[in-house]
C-alpha cells in the first residue's frame, strides 16, 4: 500500500464482503483472487500471494496455478511472499515463478524477540519510501532485491507432511495411500515440500538471473536455548543471556553473522559461543517440522539427522551478500 490513507480506502471497499474484518488479523473476504487484485490496482496496491504454499489458507492450497487464482489479472501479480516453510530452491522449481520477486516477511504472531523479524528482505533502493520499494519489487530504474533472509524451511510448522494431532510425519505416497488419515484417527495435513513437490516443473531448482541469494538464519533465542539445557525459548534464562549479547552487540543479524567469535566468546558463556560458530558453519541439525508442529533444532553432539542450511562457502559478513 502507498500510504496509510489507501489500507483504509481498500478496507471499505471490501467491507460488505467480509464479516470479520476488524477483528481479526487474517480477515476472509468473500472476493476471487481476481475480484480483490482489481480493487487492490485502484489504489497503486502491489499484489501478490502471502504464505504461498501454506497448507491452510495459501494460494496452493486451493489453485493449482496464479491464473486459475487471478484470472485476467494474473500479469499484474508482481510478488510471492514465501512463508517460513519455503525458501528460493522450493518456489524456484515451479516455472510461474520465476518472473515473480520473492519476498521473506515473517509475520509476528507474538511481540517476543524469537517471534520478531524472522524473516526479512534487503532491497537496494535510492531512499526508504513506498515508490522506491515499488520500483525495487517490480526491479525498475536500477533498484532491485538483493537479499532474501528467513528461516530454514524445515523448521516451518507445515514443511513435511505429518498428522495435526500426534504429528507423525509421512511421505506423499504413504499419505495418500491412508487416504490422509492417520493410524491415530486424525488428519494428516499435506506440507509445503510435498506441495511444490506436486507443482514442480523441474527436479531441481533453476533460479532466473533476477534471484538474489537466500540466507538461513536461525532465530538468535533458539540457538540459545539448546546451549543452555533449556526446552523453550521463552525462559528467563534464555532471556537474560539474549538480552546480554544484544546490549553488546545491538543486534541478532551482528551476533549471528558479523561479529568477531572471540568477541562473543567474551560476552557469553562458551555454549552459547560455539553454538553460534555451530551454526555458522553450517553444522546445526534440524528436525523437520509438520502438521503445525515447528521443526526443531540440535546442536551436532546430539545424534539426529543432519539437514543442509545451504552450501557452504567464504561469507563471513552480511554484507558479503
């Protein structure tokens, strides 16, 4: 949206047609994709799909393609928002894709730091204002994204398929040959790989030249919370020692990415410091998430299978990106 005063003109227009939409924060709209794109272009509105391969409420969920959602309007479509189950090598399998921008904005569901800016993009912009950031999205005049920054997709809640209620996960075969009903009587919810798996056009990723690199990054107050024994991230201790590495260093992108490991090795306690070198290197585990349950993460020493954060290569600070 270009300004605060244009959310509240869109708002009136699709009032009639939604019955909650000031009380709550995914508001349904009885509308077609094509029908609120038309509105949304009125009002100089970018469009383009959120949380696009959630299993609940994601325009894969329902379409089996952007036209089938947006219809005529399906070129004005300018964006795919990723959610935090799927990353560029996911949406770059599916050939509609590629001339699209991807975007990695986390939303928050709490005001707690493990919760606030999972996600974010980097743009090269001329100054922070909407046209800028338009231009950058639909990749004018020179201004483009040059980083896409989010979770890695295992640790979303819906990345492999699994049971909603005990969580037991299960491979697309297995899932339909149960008829998505699990041996516990529950639902099994299909996950977001199996889902690009299905509308994939390629076996292997193939980014257009536009894609800019996608960095994985574990939220600050997770990897904390393996390092010290805890079983949640939302603990005092977890917080006090969160707390003491952001007064030293301002912030989580610094401490995970860019500051001197000898540096944090004197601010915080060893755990702390070699699971953060952990997770530089690449070595930190991840036990998928499914069936709305997150994935979790293990530090080498304990014994689970090992999932890729990427390549590895000679990046030692974000702004090598």
């Amino acid at each position: 949206f270009p300004c605060f005063s244009a959310i509240e003109d869109f708002k009136e227009k699709i009032k009639p047609y939604s019955k909650n939409l000031e009380t709550d924060g995914r508001p349904n709209v009885d509308l077609s994709g094509e029908e609120i794109a038309s509105l949304a272009k009125d009002f100089d509105v970018l469009v383009g799909p959120a949380h696009a391969f959630t299993p609940y409420t994601a325009i894969y969920a329902y379409h089996s393609s952007l036209t089938d959602c947006y219809g005529d309007l399906t070129d004005y479509v300018s964006f795919v928002e990723l959610g935090l189950s799927a990353d560029s090598d996911y949406a770059d399998k599916i050939q509609e894709l590629h001339r699209l921008t991807f975007l990695t904005n986390s939303d928050c569901h709490s005001p707690h730091p493990v919760r606030l800016a999972r996600e974010f993009n980097r743009f090269e912009v001329n100054d922070a204002t909407f046209d800028e950031i338009k231009k950058a999205i639909l990749r004018i005049g020179g201004n483009k994204p040059v980083l896409n920054v989010g979770l890695p997709p295992q640790e979303g809640k819906y990345n492999e398929s699994a049971c909603i209620s005990c969580y037991t996960h299960y491979s697309l075969e297995e899932a339909i040959r149960r008829r998505w009903k699990c041996s516990c009587g529950k639902r099994i919810k299909k996950g977001v790989r199996d889902r690009v798996e299905e509308r994939a056009n390629f076996r292997e990723p193939e980014h257009p030249d536009h894609r800019p690199p996608y960095l994985h990054l574990i939220p600050l107050a997770e990897i904390i919370t393996k390092a010290v024994g805890q079983h949640t991230p939302f603990t005092k201790t977890v917080t006090r020692r969160w707390e003491e590495l952001i007064s030293a260093f301002e912030n989580e992108i610094t401490i995970l990415i860019d500051a001197d490991i000898n540096d944090i090795t004197r601010t915080t306690t060893p755990a702390i410091a070699e699971a953060i070198q952990a997770f530089r290197e690449k070595k930190v585990c991840i036990i998928p998430g499914g069936g709305g349950k997150y994935g979790t993460i293990e530090l080498p020493e304990e014994k689970v299978l090992t999932v890729s954060l990427g390549p590895q290569d000679h990046q030692t600070n974000l702004l090598d990106y």
